[in-house]
C-alpha cells in the first residue's frame, strides 16, 4: 500500500512537470514516470513520455503507436477485440492472452458495450473473475493508457456501475484529473457529456469544476457546432461566464449546426432560461434553410423551447406546426401534452393541429394521466380554444377527471377548474370541490407569494362564474369577506390603458363622474361603463381573438349587466390627437349604448 502511495505521488508530482515544454524535463520524467516493473510490462511509455511534454497532444503518439503495431501478438489481441461478438468472447481474451492496459481499456469499452446492448444484468458481469482482472491490469498501467482510451474507460465503469468508491474508478478519475490539461478539446467534451450528470462525491465535483475551467480557458478552440451543443447542455447551467462564450460561438458556427444540433442549444437555452435573440435568430434562419426529414422530438423540442422563452418567430413555428400535423396520431400522449403545452405558451393557435390534438386526446384519453389532460386542458383554455368534437371530447374528459380529482395536486385542481371556466365546461361538481372552505382555506393559507395571490385570484373567476354563469350551481361560495384581504394589489395602469383613462375623463368632464381602475366585485379590473383597454398581449398571437382568460372576464362583466366598450390596442395606437381619441371613445360609448337599447 504504502509502496503504491509512493508510486502515486511520484507520478503526480511528474505530471505537474509535465507542462514544461524544456527538453530537460523529458529526461527527468523517463527517470521517474515508470517504475521497472512497468517498464518490462508495456513497451510503449518512453515515446509517450516525449511527447506528454507538448500541450493537447491529441493521444498518445504516433511513435509509440508504431513500436505497438509491431508486435504480432498485439495485433493479434487487437484483432480479437474487434472481431469478437460476444461478452463471453470478449472476457476471454484476457484469459488466453496477455492484454495491456490500452488493450484492457477498449476489452472494458467494448464489454461494457455489449451490457448496454443486450440489456445485461451489470452484476453478472462485474462478479465475473476475468472483468475484475481487466481492471487490475488496467488500474496496474494506468499511465500508459492513452487519453482517448481513458476518457472513454471511465464511462464504461460508469455505466457499468462501479460503486463511487471503488479503487479503479477512482484511479482512473485521478489518472484524468492529472492529464485534464493535456487532453484534446474532443476528450474533454466527451468527458464533460458523461459525467456532469454523474459527478457526485466531493472528490468526483473537484474534477468536475476543473473540467469546466479547462473547458473556460480553452474555448477558442472549440471548432463544430456538435460541441457548442454538448458543452451548452452539459456545463452551460455551471458557468455562465462559458456559457456566454458559448453563445457567441454559437453565434459564429450557426450556418453549420444540423437540426439535432439546433434542438440541443435551443433546449439549452430554454432550461437556463437565456433569451438570447442574435443566437435564436440565426439559429431559426438557418433551421428554415436546412430541408429534408425532422425527427418528431426535434419539432417537439423546439416548439417547447421557443414557448419556454417566448420566441416568436412566425416561420418557424409555421413550419413545425405543418410538420407535426401529419404525424399526430403517432405521438406519445407526453409529447401531445408538451405540444399543446408549447403552442399555447406562444399564444399560437394552430386550428388544423390543435383539432387534431383534440381528436388524438379523444382517442386516447384512456392512455393518458390525468396531470397531462389537465396540462392540454389548461392549453386549451388559455387560447380560448373549443374543438369542434366539443360534447364527445368533454364527455370523455369530464369521465375520466372525475375520478382523478381527489389526488390531484390542490394548485393543478384549482387550475383545472378555472381553465374548465374558462372553457364554459366546468359543472357543480368541479365547482364544489374548489370552493370548499376546507380546501380553498388549505390553499390560501400564508401565501403572500405571488403565486398565493394568483390563485387567489382564480378563485374568485371561478366563484365569480359560480354565481354567474352556473345557475344550477347551489354552493359553497366564497364568503364575501375574501374578496378585500385577497385582492388588496393595486396595479399601475398600463400606458394604453391611462391614455385611454385621460380621453375618458375627457368625454365626461372631469374626474367626478368617473372612477377609474375599479377593482369589481368579480376580480376584474374595469374602468366604468365597462371601458377595457384591450392590449396586445391580451390576444392570440396574430389575431383578433382575445385569449382565454380575456374572453372569461369580458363574458363575468357582461353578465353583470355593465355594458363592455372594448379598447383595442390595434385601433386605439392608430389614433394620433387628443381629439381623435375622445371623439372615438364618444363613438364607440354611443355604439355600444345603441345596440343596448336595440336588444
Ligand atoms: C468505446 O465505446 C464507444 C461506444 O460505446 C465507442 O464510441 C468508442 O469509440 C469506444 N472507445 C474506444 C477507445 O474504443
Ligand atoms: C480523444 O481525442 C482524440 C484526439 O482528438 C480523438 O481521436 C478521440 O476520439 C477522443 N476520444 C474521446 C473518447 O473523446
Ligand atoms: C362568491 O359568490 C357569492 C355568491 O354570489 C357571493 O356572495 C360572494 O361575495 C362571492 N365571494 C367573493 C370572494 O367574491
Ligand atoms: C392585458 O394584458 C396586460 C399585460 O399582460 C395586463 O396587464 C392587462 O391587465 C390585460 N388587460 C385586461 C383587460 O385584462
């Protein structure tokens, strides 16, 4: 043992020599690097010592690789690995034959292989006697192991699921740990794809932040847009000082990146929620040149993506929507509810899609959890979307939600009910459930948070709706009471909406006969009449058509009896002077007031 510690700390102080590219440290180095023993067992390390001084050698060198191919026994081992179909055949190698450690190496990767392959138990193979001898012989000449070979060696004991603890493994970390300089960019992206995920002792997360500093220093070199993907993935989310260089290499290799590619950083981006526009931009322009088949999960992906960060980018989604429709019937129903997820996040309905969504979840309701039909309900209500197999789709929702509903998370239920609202699909039964004292009281309890006050919120829509819109709903409400402690947050006006104040006080002559930004009995702002100011977020994406919640709260006030004079953003940004302005509120007050009297 003690021998071995020695034998380590001597090849780790000649590793730190080893980035000193003097002549003199090579003479140094083949004096201390391999003990005797390691001499006699692998020709090789004299020619690997030479050129260990050069920094990103990209393996080991050609010099040492020919004194190797020399040895007809070698080859003949080599052969075998290639050829051999079968772990059995493959462990058997190392039982007939003398294997080196690079030969070790690639048995281990190719073994490993096999187990992933042919979905083999990884414990039948670890307590075979010949795999723990293939670590032995590797762990024994780990220093002659070429760097490719280690970096993919360590994987294979990953997958293979060696215990964090074990010697190999952690000799073969050390080993990487101590070269991390002088691997290729390539093996350092290799290993930075695998063991991100993985990394966890303290030991493993040091070799893990050093990995990403090699990675920081030496960006420059990074040539594909392959690797902007993977180290965006994989280290973006731990530095953003890469990740920032990332994206500008992203930036300069967009015209190259493949569709998978463009998938992998637009999904990294919407994971680290960076809303780069120049890189999406680009990325998008070239994804429009690029033709030919898409896989399903890159559409998928984008369209979750660019919902994710709110990218509208028309063509695109154009495109994703045309290509998706056809293979609707052919989707997983999480990949149905992610899609439906994302077009509604982007307030873009697509009408031949979303019926088709709608027809897929009739049909395959019986698949599907009742978090995902919440989600596409959810989506529907956001657009304000009604499919136009309406009874047959809420028969089959309403049949299988029904039973769901007493598990279902209590913030996703009070979702799911104001969506139904939303929809003008909720029923007593929903209704109750939300505006239950016991449970609206275990909901709201000590929620100061934005997202208390949102709910909060969408119980008094869906109480509001019980009161309006439900007649044959007889209780429990919300006592009164909630509705002053709940809804105490004054929001400033929007720039639209107190220009469209200022021409109303106007109209009226002054102040007193108007009060502005009342906060109704119903949970909506208003400004009496009913004048709302209709903004552009307020709508679908590119067109008229007010989203879901918009429509439900046009729908309360009209129920109440207040007369509703809609403020378009599109009309009310067309007019230039104070003039215009009153004059076409005066307008539309007289139109609205007209078609009362006239009903
Ligand atoms: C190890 O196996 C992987 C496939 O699992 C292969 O891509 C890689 O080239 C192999 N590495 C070596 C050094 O043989
Ligand atoms: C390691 O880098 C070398 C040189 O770039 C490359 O040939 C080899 O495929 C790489 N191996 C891995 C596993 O990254
Ligand atoms: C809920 O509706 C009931 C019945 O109309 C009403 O009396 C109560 O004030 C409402 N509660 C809130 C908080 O709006
Ligand atoms: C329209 O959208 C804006 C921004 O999302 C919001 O502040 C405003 O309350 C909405 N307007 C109406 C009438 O609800």
């Amino acid at each position: 043992m003690a021998a071995r510690l020695i034998h380590r700390c001597t090849r780790h102080l000649c590793t730190s020599f080893l980035t000193v590219p003097a002549p003199a440290t090579a003479t140094v180095l083949t004096t201390c690097r391999w003990s005797t023993a390691e001499l006699y067992r692998s020709p090789a390390p004299l020619a690997g010592v030479r050129t260990s001084s050069h920094r990103h050698t990209p393996d080991w060198p050609p010099a040492a690789e020919h004194s190797y191919t020399c040895q007809p026994e070698r080859m003949k081992v080599d052969e075998l690995i290639e050829s051999a179909l079968s772990t059995e055949e493959l462990l058997q190698i190392s039982s007939d034959h003398k294997v080196t450690g690079n030969q070790a190496a690639a048995l281990l990767n190719r073994t490993c292989r096999q187990v992933v392959e042919q979905k083999l138990e990884t414990q039948d193979v670890l307590g075979d006697s010949r795999f723990q001898k293939l670590l032995n012989i590797v762990d024994s000449q780990i220093s002659a192991v070429w760097n490719g070979n280690l970096v993919s060696l360590l994987r294979s004991l990953i997958v293979m699921k060696l215990a964090a603890n074990n010697r190999v493994l952690r000799s073969v970390e050390n080993e990487i740990h101590w070269r991390l300089r002088r691997l290729s960019l390539k093996n350092l992206t290799s290993l930075a794809d695998y063991y991100t995920s993985y990394a966890q002792t303290d030991g493993q997360k040091v070799l893990l932040s050093d990995v990403i500093k090699n990675v920081e220093l030496r960006w420059t070199e990074i040539a594909d847009a392959k690797t902007v993907a993977i180290l965006m993935t994989k280290l973006g989310h731990l530095s953003g000082a890469l990740m920032d260089r990332l994206e500008d290499k992203g930036l300069e290799l967009a015209e190259s990146f493949t569709p998978d590619d463009t998938r992998k950083v637009a999904l990294a981006l919407a994971m680290q929620n960076r809303r780069s526009i120049p890189l999406l931009r680009a990325l998008s322009y070239h994804f429009m040149q690029k033709h030919g088949d898409l896989k399903t999960g890159v559409l998928i992906d984008m369209a979750f993506a660019y919902g994710k960060l709110n990218f509208q980018q028309t063509q695109v989604f154009q495109r994703l929507a045309a290509e998706l429709l056809p293979r609707v019937p052919e989707l997983t129903p999480i990949d149905v509810m992610r899609c439906t997820k994302s077009f509604a996040y982007l307030k873009w309905l697509n009408l031949p899609l979303f019926e088709a969504l709608a027809q897929y979840v009739l049909e395959h309701c019986d698949q599907m959890t009742g978090v995902q039909l919440c989600n596409i309900i959810m989506a529907f209500a956001r657009l304000n979307y009604q499919p136009t197999i309406g009874d047959a789709f809420y028969a089959k929702i309403h049949e299988k939600l029904s039973s769901a509903l007493m598990e279902m998370n209590p913030f996703l239920l009070v979702d799911l009910v104001w969506s139904l609202c939303i929809l003008q699909q909720v029923n007593p039964f929903y209704l109750s459930q939300v505006l239950d004292r016991h449970f609206f009281q275990r909901l709201t309890e000590g929620t100061q948070t934005q997202k208390g006050v949102n709910y909060k919120l969408k119980l008094i829509h869906v109480n509001t709706t019980a009161q309006l819109e439900c007649s044959d709903y007889s209780g429990p409400y919300l006592p009164t009471d909630c509705l002053d402690s709940w809804t105490s947050v004054t929001k400033k006006p929007s720039p639209l909406g107190s220009g469209v104040r200022e021409a109303l006080q106007t109209v009226l002559g002054g102040q007193a006969k108007c009060r502005c930004g009342v906060e109704t009995v119903y949970g909506w702002v208003i400004g009496k009449l009913a004048f709302v100011a209709r903004e552009f977020p307020n709508y679908t994406s590119r067109s008229r058509d007010l989203l879901g919640r918009f429509a439900m709260a046009r729908r309360h006030l009209q129920a109440a009896g207040f007369l509703i004079v809609d403020v378009p953003y599109y009309d009310w940004l067309e007019l230039k002077s104070e003039w215009q302005k009153v004059a076409y509120l005066k307008d539309k007050m007289s139109k609205a007031i007209a078609e009362e009297m006239a009903q």
